[in-house]
C-alpha cells in the first residue's frame, strides 16, 4: 500500500512517454488558461495597487473666477479641509511653478501674462482614498468663488471603474475558464483512454477495482495540470520582468509595482494548484465515461 501511489506515478509518466502528443496537447491547453487566468488576476492586483498607491499623491486645486477673493477662499477651503494643509496660489505664483516645471520648455511662456492662469487655493490630502478625494472635492466646489476643482484622476476614474467591475466579473470569468478547459482536457486525454482501453477492460476482467483503473489516469492529468501550470507561472514572471520597466519608463507611478503586487506568491501558488486540479478533473471526466462503458 505505501508504494503503490508510486507505482501508479510510474504508470502515469509511462503512459505520457508513449502518447507524447496526447500529454503535451493537454499541459497546452492548462498553459493557455492558466495564462489567461494569470494575466487578468496579475493586471487586476496591479491595479490595485496604482489605486492604493495613488492615495499617496493627492492634491486637490479649487480653481477660482477672475476677481474672486482668494484670502476668503482660502479661509473657506481651510475650514471645509479641517486638519489639511491649504496653500493660496496666486496666478503669477502658479505660472512661476509651471515656468519651473516645463524647464527648458519654458520659453513657450514668453509674452503670457500673470494672469493666464487663475488664482487657486490647493489642498494636500496625502493618505487620502479616491471615494474621499471625490467627496472632498464635491464639499470644495462650494468655496465661494469657485469655479472648478481638480484632483487629478483623469486617469484614475476609468481605472477604478475597471477594479470594481473585473472583481464582479472575476468569480464567473475563473469558473468559466476553469470548466471549458476541464472539458477540453477530458477530450484530450480521451485519446489516451481510448488507446488503453484493451489494457482496461483486461484489469477489470482480473478483478482490477475502478479506483485501480482510473488511479494512474488521474495521476496522468493531476501531471499535465501541473507542469501547464508550472510554464504558465514561468511565463507571466518573464512578462513582469520585461513589461514593468517599460511601463514605469512611460508611467511614473507604475514604476512602484513589484513582482509581490502582480504575481504574489499566494496567485502563483493558487495558479499551481487550479491547474493541477483542473487536469484532475478533465482526467475525472474521460475515465469516468470510459469506466462505464467496460
């Protein structure tokens, strides 16, 4: 009894030796849904990451009318901000500031005057959620003189938006996959059964229990699970290695992702073990129908 698991692992990598196509055809199939799984819960993590990171960065500016008193609006701002820093900037501040910023490209600026940009008031709100930037700036927008308000989350909104719903989507999206690939597994390995099947209907004549049979097929896909997952894994490490510096030459604030944000080791594990267990059910399925056929 205590060898006999790895007889039937003996039996099973045989098996696989003989039917290389049927094997490799299989740990394929695992490959590409796992990947796909990988990819989605890789960019889903990371996204909310930049979310999470972005709570960080706030600063919101009430941007006032021309003639608008910037002192009251400062007061008012300060007292709608409680406990947060408030800073009034006049326009020629603000077009010193960006003068500095565009560095070189500040000769664009020649001939504008101080009064291009408008009088601001910003708040800083570092820590701050992106629920309660937006309500904060909602309260903002009654600060007398206002007549817009800024967080910087033109980018942001359809990112939060594409968070919330992929978490709805996700239970359904993995059940999906994992079910149709389970299928396809199980017609794969069906050529496998089907190539046996005088090896099993002669154990079932010597008195060979279903468990006995099936054992070395359910190794077989529990196997091919394994190893498409494995490649799986290895392949979204190499796409995290190569993508993310590019991604953080392009975008700053992606440049504080790491592998731990993408493809932590719990999702690597989890990939491991779903692939694994959706070879064993694909296996399940085809030696199942092949058992009832003997």
């Amino acid at each position: 009894m205590i060898f006999r698991p790895l007889h039937f692992t003996r039996r099973a990598l045989e098996a696989m030796a003989r039917g290389p196509y049927v094997a490799f055809v299989g740990a394929a199939t695992i490959f590409v849904a796992v990947l796909a799984t990988g990819l989605f819960a890789a960019t889903l993590g990371g996204a909310e990451r930049l979310l999470a990171s972005w709570a960080g960065e706030v600063r919101i500016s009430v941007y006032l009318a021309p003639g608008a008193d910037l002192e009251r609006a400062r007061a008012a701002a300060t007292r709608v901000a409680e406990g947060r820093s408030v800073e009034a900037v006049p326009s020629e501040v603000a077009l010193s500031r960006l003068a500095e910023s565009l560095g070189d490209g500040a000769r664009v600026l020649d001939g504008v005057g101080p009064g291009a940009l408008p009088d601001a008031v910003e708040i800083a709100a570092p820590g701050i959620s992106l629920e309660g930037a937006r309500a904060l700036a909602a309260r903002l927008r009654e600060v007398p003189g206002a007549e817009d308000v800024d967080y910087g989350t033109a980018w942001l909104e359809p990112l939060e938006r594409f968070v919330r719903r992929a978490r709805t989507a996700a239970a359904f999206l993995f059940a999906a996959l994992a079910l149709a690939t389970a299928v396809l597994v199980s017609n794969t390995l069906r050529l496998a059964v089907f190539a046996r099947r005088e090896e099993i209907e002669i154990m079932k004549l010597v008195g060979a229990t279903d468990a006995f049979v099936a054992a070395p097929f359910l190794i077989e896909g529990v196997i091919q699970g394994a190893v498409g997952a494995g490649a799986a894994v290895l392949a979204l490490l190499g796409l995290h290695a190569i993508l993310l510096p590019r991604l953080g030459a392009a975008f700053a604030l992606a440049g504080r992702l790491t592998l731990a944000d993408t493809v932590p080791p719990a999702l690597a594990a989890a990939l491991l073990a779903g692939g694994a267990a959706v070879g064993l059910l694909g296996s399940a399925l085809s030696v199942a129908r092949a058992l009832r056929r003997t």
